[in-house]
C-alpha cells in the first residue's frame, strides 16, 4: 500500500496537484442548471431567544460534565439547543474544527435540496450504428451516470448491463467498447486527501464506478478506474455472447446516441442514507460531482463545493471559505460546532427534512452508532451524524428529552485521544436525554 502511494504521488504531483489530465475533450452533455434558491429561508429555532430559563439541575449536570479534567487537554467545542430553554451548553461554539464525516450533513442537505430526493443516476450502454442481424456496425458507448451503487456482478451491476445488451438481440459490435466518463471531471481525489486513504477508505472517483471503485490498489486502476471497468464490460459481454471488435478505449458518446441498455441508482435520498447511516466516502464524493453538474453545469468537487455554500446560504448560515470535499476526509475543511447544530436545525424549513432526520444513524440501532449509547436514555432515540479523523472525533444529531423537548447539538473533539473524552460526551448527551425538566 505505502509503494502505490508514492507512486500516485508522483504521478500527482507531475499532473498538477492531483489533477489528472482530461483524456477527451468533449464535456458532459448540456445540463440546465438546477441552482439552490438565493432566499434565505430559516427555521425559526435557529433564530429563536429562550423562553423558559434553564433548571439549575440541568445546568448543573452539564457544567459538571464538561468540568471532567480529561476535557482540559485538546479542544472540545460543544453547542447543545433544547427547545424552550436555548442554547444550554456552548464550549469554545465558533471554534472553527475540522469536522470529519459530519461535513456529510451538508452534502446530504446539498443533494436534497439541488438534485431532489427523487432523481436517479443511470449507467447507460450506447450505440450509434444501424444493427443488421444482430451485430451493431461500428462501437458500442459505456457511459457513466456517476452511479456509486453499479458493481460489477449482481443485479445491478456491469455483468448485467452486458446481459442486458444481449437480451436485446444484439450478438456483436463491428468496433469496440468506447467508456464515457466525462460526466464529471478526472480528478481522482479531492484537496487535503492523504494517499493512504485509497482504497481503504474511498475509490478513485470517476462518474464510472463499480464496487465503489476499491477493489484494485494498484497506480493504473487509480489513474483510470473507469478504463478498466470498460475492459471487464468487454469481458463480460464477450461471456454474454457478444463479440466485440476492438478493446476498450475512452471516449465520448455522441448525443443523438441510442440507448440500448441501462441501469438506475436507487433515488437520492437512500443515497443520503447511505452516507449519513455508514458513512460512505465515495457515494459523498460522486454526490457533491452531481450537485456540481446540476447546479453548475460542471461535475466537479469545486462546483459542488460552490452549490453546498450557497445552500448553507439560503438556509441563512454564515459562509465558509474552508471547504474541500464532500465527504470529510480533507484536513482542510473547517465548520464550527455552532454551525453544524444550526444548520441541522435550519433545514427543517424544508420538505425534505424528514429525509434527513431518517438517513442518520441510531444510537444503539444502525450504522456508525450501532454500538454507543446502548443501555442509555440516547439508545433509539438520538440521531446522529459521526465523524472520525486521526486525532478528531465529532457526533452531530438530534434527540428528544424524556420530558419530549427537542436536542439539537454538535461536538468536535480535536486532541491526541479523542475518544476517552467523546466518552464522556456521550454521558453528557445521554444525561440530557434522560432530563425530565
């Protein structure tokens, strides 16, 4: 793993700062763009003042939690709403942190809000050429939809796209496969990445992703997945009963193509869940490359990046120059706790809120949070988003007290040990659930 990283250093740093050459020059095709709306609409509990003043047990229990000793080293940012009592815990709340995977709640709300919850991304198999007796006289396009959930075996998968083109009669191709990715850009990671985090903790992104794209670590794979899952289409349909001409190359399918096959993710927001419940990397990063394309007109990190402040925006949070990715996974992102609670909160001034709310983890139930809170007033009932970098640990959700008030809260932990002190962040939270006040 350590000799492919240094190799796709060098290849990295002979690109451009991780750009990889564009290998077509014909863009996606002509997308109108879907931008977010430019009116700052808020839920009234961000702006809302308290109206009943906060139990001195209540305050008590949460000064003496964040007292504990052990949260004197490193940083601890907290911000703790309770519906009528306000803002009852704020710990160093504007300190601006990295926020690991909890930057996944933006990219959730950014999807939601630009694509829709509804939209599905197809992988499509094109041709061009007239069929005579079955055998299609020229090449045959794979092309790309920025679907994260296409494997390469299965029902919704390469092998049965390649059976799909069989089933429709046609037993050969005069010329070869040509894969079309040029939905999206090719850079293959984002600002801030470390190389160490392909493939374990996300592919190399492309708009032709299969099995999330991490199943090689090798320099060739990384520099062009979808190339080679073009070669294994070309092998599977050669298994399907389909004769191919030429091996695979890249290129880009004309517009007034004919589709032959295709298959569709499932809808946005399971999407969403994906991401928020276990936390997946790459299904963020091909989102915030959809949200580019839609909003922009072009299927980049940094277009996306640009959708998601101006959806942050319109949700009336103040802006953040300090974004990379859509996943979490850069150094380089920075959000405070303050925000990441507000902004939770402010997107409940949208339809698509109860989306949100049901795509993130249970405590003691599902995903990330399977295993914390069990036993505790927090098991089955708060919601969370968690994030998890070397030296950094956050949790972002809502709760209901045992007296039926509304939690909404953010904590990011940056220390040398975070996880001693998030356990007594999680006391904390599970303190709060239990309060009947």
């Amino acid at each position: 793993m350590v000799g492919v990283s240094r190799l796709v250093a060098v290849l990295l740093l002979i690109a451009g700062l991780g750009q990889i050459p564009a290998m077509t020059t014909a863009g996606p095709a002509a997308t109108q763009p879907a931008g977010p709306s430019t009116e700052c609409l808020v839920h009234p509990d961000v702006t809302a003042t308290a109206t009943e003043a906060v139990p001195a047990a209540l305050t008590r229990l949460i000064d003496r939690r964040l007292a504990h000793p052990d949260l004197a080293e490193g940083t601890v940012a907290v911000s703790v709403w309770i519906d009528g009592f306000g803002e009852v815990a704020a710990r160093l709340p504007n300190r601006r942190l990295r926020p690991a995977s909890a930057q996944k709640i933006l990219t959730a709300i950014t999807a939601l809000e630009v694509l829709g919850p509804d939209r599905r991304l197809a992988t499509t198999v094109v041709a061009t050429g007239p069929v005579v007796d079955g055998v299609i006289t020229g090449n045959l396009y794979l092309v790309g939809g920025g679907d994260p959930t296409l494997t390469r075996s299965g029902d919704h998968s390469l092998r049965a796209l390649a059976a799909l083109v069989r089933v429709r009669g046609i037993t050969g191709i005069t010329g070869g496969v040509v894969v079309d990715e040029s939905r999206y850009d090719s850079r293959r990671n984002a600002d801030g990445w470390d190389l160490d985090f392909y493939p374990d903790s996300v592919g190399s992104l492309s708009a032709l992703v299969a099995d999330r794209n991490d199943y090689r670590n090798d320099v060739p794979f990384y520099v062009s997945p979808a190339l080679h899952n073009g070669r294994l289409f070309g092998q599977m349909l050669a298994a399907a009963g389909v004769t191919v001409g030429f091996a695979p190359v890249l290129g880009v399918a004309p517009p007034d193509a004919t589709v032959v096959a295709e298959l569709r993710s499932p809808p946005v927001s399971e999407l969403v869940t994906e991401i928020l419940t276990d936390s997946d990397n790459t299904v963020s990063e091909l989102l915030i490359k959809e949200v580019g394309l839609v909003a922009a007109g072009r299927g980049s990190t940094g277009m996306g990046i640009k959708a998601a402040e101006e959806v942050s925006g319109s949700l009336c949070m103040r802006p953040s120059a300090e974004q990379a990715d859509g996943s979490g996974l850069s150094d380089l992102n920075r959000r405070s706790a303050r925000d990441w609670r507000s902004l939770l909160q402010a997107a409940q001034s949208r339809s698509w809120y109860p989306l949100l709310l049901d795509g993130l983890a249970i405590a003691g139930e599902t995903g990330t949070l399977q295993n914390r809170f069990l036993g505790t007033p927090a098991e089955g009932n708060l919601r969370a988003k968690t994030g998890t970098l070397e030296g950094l640990s956050s949790l972002s959700g809502v709760m209901t007290t045992a007296a039926g008030r509304r939690v909404f809260f953010s904590v990011i932990i940056d220390a040398d040990a975070p996880f001693p002190k998030l356990a007594l962040i999680d006391a904390m939270l599970a303190d709060i659930a239990a309060d009947t006040s």
